[in-house]
C-alpha cells in the first residue's frame, strides 16, 4: 500500500483536525468539571480548591450574573468568611466577599462595582486593626487582581490545569478549602480532624499560635497606624447613605491571648483604641466582637488566633440583629449622646 506524502494542504488539515479536537477536549472538560463554578456533574465543589480568590468571586457575581441573587453584602478580609449566609435568617440573601488580606480600598472597589449592577440592601462590613498597617501597603489597590482571571474561559489552559486537580482530589477523596456559591469558605480537612478529635485545640499550642502572630504582623515589620487608610471608609459609609443601605460595621474577634498581648503593648494598645475611636467617628456605631469574652477564650471557636470557625460567625450576625440588651456576645460601640 502506497501511502501519500504530506504536502503543505494535508498538513494544515491534519494540524487543523488536531487543534479542533484539543480545543474539543479542553473546553469539553473545563466545562463538564467546572473547577471555578458550582456546576458539580463530574466533580463535587468541596473538591474544587481556591486559587485566585478575587477573580472566582468577582466572575461568579459579575460576569455570570449572579448578582441578582442577592440583595446583601459581606465584606471584608478572611476574617469574615466564616460568617455562613444559610446559617442565620437575616443573611439568607447575602453574598460573602471576603478575601484574603483585603484592604479599605478593595472593599471600597467591589461596593462601587456591586452598586454599577445592582441596588443592595445591607452591608456587613469587617475590620481590624491591621488594615491600618502603613508596612501592608493598605492603599493599595489592583484591580487586575478581581477583573484578569481566567475563570469565564473554558478554553483556558490553566482552567484546565485547575480541572485536571480538582478531578485527581475527587478521584482520591481529598477535600480542599472551597467557597460555596454564596462566597463563604469551608475547611473540611480541618472540621474533620476537629470532629475525630485530633485538632490541637489545646491551650498551650493557641498561645504559641498568638505569639507567633504578634511577631510576625506586628513586630517583625513594626507596626505604623496609617491614617491615610481611613478615606475609603468614609466613601463606603457615603455611599450607603445616599444608597440607603442598612450598614452593620464590625470589628472581627480574635482568640483572647492574641488580644491580651495586642492590649498589653503600649503602642499597639493605643493603636487598637484609636482604631476603634477612628470607626465610631466614621460610622457612630461599631460592633467590637474583639474583646476577651468567654467564647474569644476557648479554643474550639477557632481555626488559629485570627479565624473563627461558623459558630462563633452564626453568633455575631446573632448580635448585631439582637435587643441591645439581650446582645449574646460582644460590645455595641456607640458615640456619646451629646448633652445639653
């Protein structure tokens, strides 16, 4: 059998054939797994890791039109994504933006984005003291970080390296740290070892834990309280004014030993005060959940000294949508009422 050259046609239609049937595979798998979406076909989400925080939520809201879900808003670092919308009636309809490290200016931004889509009715809006951290550049802001993933494209070779992951956790029943569709985090390893009792839940590895995170964040690059930082607060609380949206403004718990050691340093002492007085100016009202309540001092609440695990969460959404007086947990910082 006499088998024909390849002349220049036929190697652009066997290359074209070729490429066809990559693309085919690629898209065909991206799409089927999802690795970035709630679509769970193939693979389950607990089996999707996170990757590129800001632009899988930002994709999810905006470019898949999500949006219109909810009329609710969490925002701010890790330390709020542990509040779990479906875990309380008054934040069924909530989105939880919270992202790594996020600063003033990335909460600003998804506000300003959110409100160019679509109106919002209530704001949860976590701080700490650390996004006053002049050495954590907390002016910073890239928006490239939220708009240039490659999450909307299921052409995407590193979608598909993503795909390729995600399929091998499910394939070896390993759960990763996920978001569920509504943006909160989960941490299945974790609850799992806590559930089998063999978390180090002990007292003794938590105060080692607060040690090592008041060196590392506020020792090791000394910490400088930037004012500058302060300015998108102010346009955040602006724009739920003129939006009328309901703000609840919080300062997230940490474990009580981390706290104890912030409050026994003089000048972080005093940081942590003004930062409390700078909240209250801008917005009159703070729920102050960083303080030394019994539920900041067991250990079983908390992942490490900084996060919370979802109860201690479903208790804070409690509180701000209690009776002052019966308030469960934490402190309602409210300005002085002037007097005559």
């Amino acid at each position: 059998m006499i088998v024909a050259p390849l002349n220049a046609q036929r190697w652009s239609i066997l290359f074209t054939v070729i490429s066809i049937i990559l693309i085919g595979i690629v898209f065909g798998i991206n799409y089927t797994i999802d690795p970035y979406g709630t679509r769970e076909w193939i693979v389950e989400k607990h089996f999707k890791p996170i990757v590129h925080e800001r632009s899988e939520k930002y994709n999810y809201l905006f470019y898949q039109n999500n949006i219109d879900k909810y009329d609710c808003l969490i925002l701010g670092s890790s330390r709020v994504m542990s509040l779990i919308p479906k875990h309380s009636d008054e934040t069924q309809k909530c989105y939880n933006f919270g992202v790594h490290v996020a600063n003033n200016p990335e909460k600003l931004f998804i506000l300003q984005e959110w409100l160019k889509h679509a109106p919002l009715k209530t704001l949860y809006l976590g701080n700490e003291l650390y996004t006053m951290h002049a050495k954590s550049e907390p002016m910073h802001l890239n928006k490239n970080k939220f708009l240039d993933g490659s999450e909307g494209s299921y052409l995407s070779v590193q979608t598909f390296k993503i795909s390729i992951r995600s399929l091998l956790y499910k394939l070896f029943n390993a759960p990763q740290t996920h978001f569920k569709a509504d943006g909160s985090i989960r941490y299945p390893q974790e609850e799992q070892l806590i559930r089998s009792n063999q978390f180090n839940h002990s007292l003794r590895y938590f105060q080692e834990l607060s040690h090592m995170t008041l060196n590392e964040d506020y020792v090791k690059r000394p910490f400088i309280y930037e004012t500058r930082a302060l300015a998108p607060l102010k346009q955040i609380k602006a724009l739920s004014d003129h939006h009328h949206i309901e703000l609840k403004v919080f300062i997230t718990p940490t474990y009580s030993d981390l706290h104890t050691l912030i409050t026994s340093t003089p000048p972080l002492a005093e940081a942590s005060q003004q930062f409390r007085s700078d909240l209250l100016r801008i917005f009159g009202e703070v729920y102050d959940f960083d303080d030394n309540h019994s539920l900041n001092r067991n250990p079983r609440n908390f992942y490490d000294p900084l996060h919370y695990r979802p109860i201690l969460g479903q208790q804070m959404i409690q509180s701000m949508h209690s009776d002052n007086r019966l308030q469960p947990y934490g402190t309602l910082l409210r300005i002085p009422e002037q007097r005559d």
